[in-house]
C-alpha cells in the first residue's frame, strides 16, 4: 500500500499488572454462639510462625493472605521469611509480589534486586522490561499459514481498490477508478486518481456483485476510504482529506492531512457530515472500526504520544454520542513501525496491519485476542495465505462463515491495490474449554457464586466469571499455553491453580476446592481438618515427634488455648499392613506422645484422652491382602483430633 493513500500509524504501552482481590473479613476466634466455635486458620498459621515455626506452604498463604487485601507492608514480612528459607524453588509470581510489597516500605533497592531475579526466572517478563523479539518468528509464519482460500474479490481495476467494510449485506471499499468526472483530479505523488466510496451486494458466500458508486454527499473530489457503520445503518464513519464544505485545512506546512469524519442516514440520504472532536489539523486520523457493542471507536493516528510512524488508538463513545479522550493502545499492539488498519470482531479479536511486528515484508495482518481488562494478548502473524513480501491490510472477518476480504498490493494482482476474499478453513489459535466445579474441601458441598479469575502466565487478567447454581465454570482457553486460575468466595480462603492445557482441540478439566476461612466445629468434629491435619507424622517404627508434626501441633495448641472448655479426644490410625497387634501398639504410643506433646505445652491433662486404633477403622476396603494403591492405604493412615467438649 502506497503512503499517499493510506495512513500507516503505531504506539506504546504501559503494560499493567492488575491483582484483583477482595477483603477477608478476619473476625477475633474467641467468639461462640449456637455451640459452635469459628476457628481463624490464617491468624492460626500467624501465630505458630511467631513462635519460629517455619513453612514453605504457611509463608506463602500468609503472604498471599495479606497482599490479596493490598497490606503490602504485612505481605513483605511474610515473603520476607518465605524468601528466606526457601528463594530457590519459588515460582516466578512471587519474586514480582516480593518486590511490589518491598516498595510499599521504602525497600526500592532491595525492591529492584528481586525484580532482577524475576527477570530472569520469567524470562523478561514484560512488567519489568521491554520483551526480546522472537527470533524465530518465520517459523511461528509457517505454522499459522495454510489456513485460508484466498482468491480476488471480483470488485478490482486497474486501478487502486482497498479497505472493505460491510453495510447492509454490502460491501463498501474506496477505489481510484472512478476517471471520467471533470472534477476528478490525480494525486500528484502517484498519478493515481483520488478515491471514493463504492459498494457492491453480496451474494451466496459472500461474492460481491457489481459496484457501483456509494452516495454523491459523502464522495469528494479527495480522497475518501475506509468507512465503518452502526448496526442500525443510520450513522457512518470514514476516513477523508481535511475536507469538508469546499474548505481544505492544511497543517503548519501546508499539507492537507486526512481525518475521520461521521455522517448520519436521514430521509434517505446521508447528511450531517462533521470531523469528529479529536480531529486535527496538524496530525492525521483514519480507518475508523467500531467495536461490536458500538461503544468503542479504534483508529489509526499519528497524533501526539504516538511511539512510531503511526499508532493504534481507542476512543470511547458516551450514551449522547459525545466521545471521551483518545487512549492508545499500548507497546503490545504498538511499535516504532507503523500500525494501522484496525478490525475488531464478536470473539474480542483485533486485527491490524503492521511493518513493526516480524512479518514477510512491507505491511503484514496480525491477530491479538482481547482480554476483559482490555489488555491484549500476544500478537500473531495470520501467515502466509493472507500475507506476502508486499503490504497486505485491511483485514475483515464475518466470523459466523469465516469468510472474509484483505487487500494486498502483492504481485499478480490486477491494479495498485486489490481486494481478495477469503475462507478461513482452521482457527488461528487452538482453543480448549477449561472447566471444573467449585466445591467445598470439607463437605464437599457444590460452591455457586464463586468468583474465578483467569490469569495467563504472567498473571495479566484474561476473564473472569461466576460459578452457577452447581458450582460449575468455564473458560475459553489457548492451547499449550499455561493459566493461573483464582477462586474467591466469601468465607472461604482464596485459592489459585496453575494449569497447563494441552496442545490440541479439546477440554481440560479443573475442579477447585475451598477451604473455610473460618472453621465451624462443634462436638463430634475433627479439628485437625480446619488445616487440612490428616496424619502426625513420626519417624519409621517410633513415636517421636517430627518437626513437621510440631508444627501441625502447634495449631492444634492454638486452637485449645483460645477455646479453654474445649476438649480432644486424640486418635491414631495404621493401615493394614503389618500385624494386627504391632499396628495397635504402635498407633497408640503415637496417640499417646501426642497427648504427651500438647500437655508439655502447658495444656491441661483433663482435657486430653486418646488411643492408637490400629487398623480396627479402616476408612476403604484396604484390609488385610486387598491389593491397594500406596494413595488407598494412606487415606487409612490418619491422625484424628475429635471435640469432645466445648
């Protein structure tokens, strides 16, 4: 595409990192009421780490905990002592919340120093500096191309035609055939005739008819191109020279510029034709397109702020059809090159011309998906069908048929620029349906309403949902790329799951399980299950406690020490391998160091009873010469903290 005709525009971007949480109502842990008592696992976890107590899994929820309800300085404490004992083997995510969190306390150097780290983990992740160029980026072409039928439109001259939008089962495209009129005039850098609007009916697939000219009002002796419609077809925007009732503006050296103009369809004809407010004199904007709910215009501007030659931009368009302030659309999309011709679909796909993305040669098509914070995804080339060593733009997509058009001024072609058709025969991105159930990690019961956020791997938002009536979510997902999936829900402890889908069509499959924030008890339950306690664990053929053990003791002690009536009855299971009476034994001399250990802690021995059960309560069919899975008898190898009073 030749640079007299067309706007060729690029921008950058602040690339945000957005953590979505919601405040966890902590309440004080000494309140009864009904019988019950409503154990705080997370001040739990606090204080058996003030008493030394180290863990990998306790630091991170402790952190967690406190940087999902933005107290970053508590959060920095917590990932302090995470970092501390264990930094080797820590996923990426937490280097970056580390760092945030120094901040907040004035640490900025020390701050930096974890940023570097994370740098390096994630691969130069985009928040903490610009991306490397893919430097197999031919090989990425490969792939994605061999997807399209692409043939000439059927519309093209010998001259230049370009930019198709669709109206009215319609195409509208701006030509430069239109050579008899005594007013027409050539453009003096190409000897091309100015363009105007043309439109042809669309048939069976999409296959255009004879065109003919638009309408007298909207056409000038300059250049006009690229229109887009509302689905009503009462309004209309285009691009034209700065143009408008027989006045040409020119800029500061006496250029005449191009910019976006809107028309409205009254009493069958279009009138009412006014720049719109962001126009100007001294910077071009063209190629507008409307995003699919009309609320949005994106075009393509050289206006201040832009990066490159020329840049993406959105504008908001308000209730009264006023418009808000011009937002560009940032370094995912953006370059130092030039982007331009923008398309926006129903599935939250951009597509866009670029020279600054690697492509083939001169302007190629690229893809990004649109996230639901409005951020975007990786930009794709489309391949080779569509893109060539010359410029092809002007990419559209009837996504119900995957039929579409682009223009191309490849060789072979029949004028400056033409116009192709196309039928996309294989989606761009592989794409899965991941789903699961939200369910409660202690009744089982299903979780509706819950809140579950899709992140990608570098924790951009992608979408977020709800959970229905039986607790069940989905998502569309990208294939062979990695998630992070966050499940929030009042009363219950936030979780997140990372999840890697797999490379082909498909569903992946991700149940989710909450924990109560805040445990209900009463008599008869297990406390050991407010922490997920199932087994004290002791070294082989002793009854000594273990650390790892101390330190789910100390919950346990936590708990007694804030409800001083409650009392435990303190059991010890075996599975079924070995002999009846040395499972027996053995199990209650781990009851009983149990009791030992609580009661050295300073709590009253009247409040403790407890025996070891061996494997008389089998909790599956692992009896004695069942064959079983290693998973099937540790089920049966339990520890059980039963309230006996409160």
């Amino acid at each position: 595409m030749k640079n007299n005709i067309l706007l060729y525009i690029t921008i950058i971007s602040i690339f945000s990192f957005n953590v979505y949480s919601q405040k966890t109502k902590l309440a004080i842990a000494d309140k009864k009421y009904d019988n019950y008592a409503y154990v705080d696992a997370i001040k739990t976890y606090e204080r058996v780490a003030e008493k030394g107590y180290k863990s990998a899994d306790m630091f991170k929820k402790l952190g967690n905990a406190y940087y999902f309800n933005a107290e970053l300085d508590k959060a920095a404490k917590w990932y302090g002592e995470l970092f501390a004992m264990d930094a080797t083997n820590l996923e990426p995510e937490y280097y970056y919340r580390y760092a945030q969190s120094l901040k907040s306390i004035g640490q900025n150097d020390k701050a930096n120093e974890i940023l570097e780290l994370f740098n390096q983990k994630s691969g130069n992740d985009i928040r903490g500096k610009l991306f490397k160029k893919n430097t197999n980026y031919l090989e990425a072409i490969k792939a994605n191309s061999g997807r399209y039928q692409v043939e000439d439109a059927g519309v093209n001259s010998k001259y230049s035609d370009y930019g198709t939008a669709l109206y009215s089962n319609k195409i509208v495209f701006a030509s430069a055939r239109d050579t008899g009129s005594l007013g027409q005039r050539k453009h003096t850098w190409t000897n091309q005739y100015f363009t105007n609007l043309y439109s042809a009916d669309l048939g069976d697939n999409m296959i255009p008819g004879v065109p003919h000219k638009f309408d007298a009002t909207i056409n000038s002796k300059f250049h006009e191109s690229t229109p887009a419609f509302t689905n009503d077809g009462k309004t209309m925007y285009f691009t034209r020279n700065n143009y408008l009732d027989g006045k040409k503006g020119k800029n500061g050296n006496q250029i005449t510029l191009i910019k976006i103009y809107k028309a409205s369809f009254e009493n069958n004809q279009w009138t009412n034709i006014t720049e719109l407010p962001f126009d100007s004199d001294n910077y071009s904007t063209a190629h507008p397109v409307l995003s699919p709910d009309e609320k949005t215009l994106y075009f393509a501007s050289d206006m201040p702020g832009t990066i490159g030659q020329s840049d993406l931009f959105k504008v908001k368009i308000n209730d009264d059809g006023s418009f808000g302030t011009p937002e560009n659309l940032g370094n995912t999309i953006n370059t130092e090159g030039r982007e331009t011709f923008p398309f926006v679909n129903d599935e939250k796909e951009i597509y866009f011309a670029s020279d600054g993305h690697p492509g083939l040669g001169g302007l190629d098509v690229f893809m990004s998906k649109i996230n639901a914070d409005g951020a975007f995804s990786e930009v794709q080339n489309v391949g080779a069908d569509v893109n060539s060593p010359k410029d092809d733009f002007a990419y559209l997509i009837d996504t119900k048929s995957r039929r579409g058009f682009f223009t191309s001024n490849r060789d072979g072609g029949q004028g400056y620029d033409d116009i192709y058709k196309f039928l996309e025969t294989k989606r761009l991105i592989c794409e899965q349906e991941l789903y699961g159930e939200i369910t409660d990690i202690t009744t089982k019961e299903l979780l509706p309403n819950a809140k579950i956020t899709l992140y990608d791997n570098q924790f951009n938002l992608v979408s977020t949902t709800t959970s229905d009536e039986k607790g069940n979510y989905s998502f569309t997902v990208e294939c062979g790329k990695t998630y992070n999936v966050r499940a929030e829900k009042t009363e219950y402890t936030t979780k997140e799951q990372k999840i890697t889908i797999a490379t082909e069509n498909g569903k992946t499959y991700l149940p989710i399980t909450l924990e109560k924030a805040k445990c209900k008890v009463t008599i008869g339950d297990d406390l050991g299950k407010c922490f997920g306690i199932k087994m004290i664990y002791f070294d082989f053929d002793k009854s000594d406690i273990r650390t790892e053990a101390a330190l789910d003791l100390e919950k346990i002690l936590d708990v007694l020490n804030q409800y001083p009536t409650m009392k435990l009855d303190i059991r010890s299971h075996t599975d079924s391998r070995g002999t009846f009476q040395y499972n027996e034994a053995l199990s209650d001399r781990r009851a009983k160091s149990t009791i030992n250990w609580l009661i050295k802690k300073g709590v009253d021995s009247s409040r403790l009873i407890g025996k070891g059960y061996g494997e008389n309560q089998l909790v599956n069919k692992c009896a004695d010469n069942v064959k079983c899975t290693e998973d099937e008898h540790q089920l049966n190898r339990r520890s059980e903290f039963i309230i006996t009073a409160l």
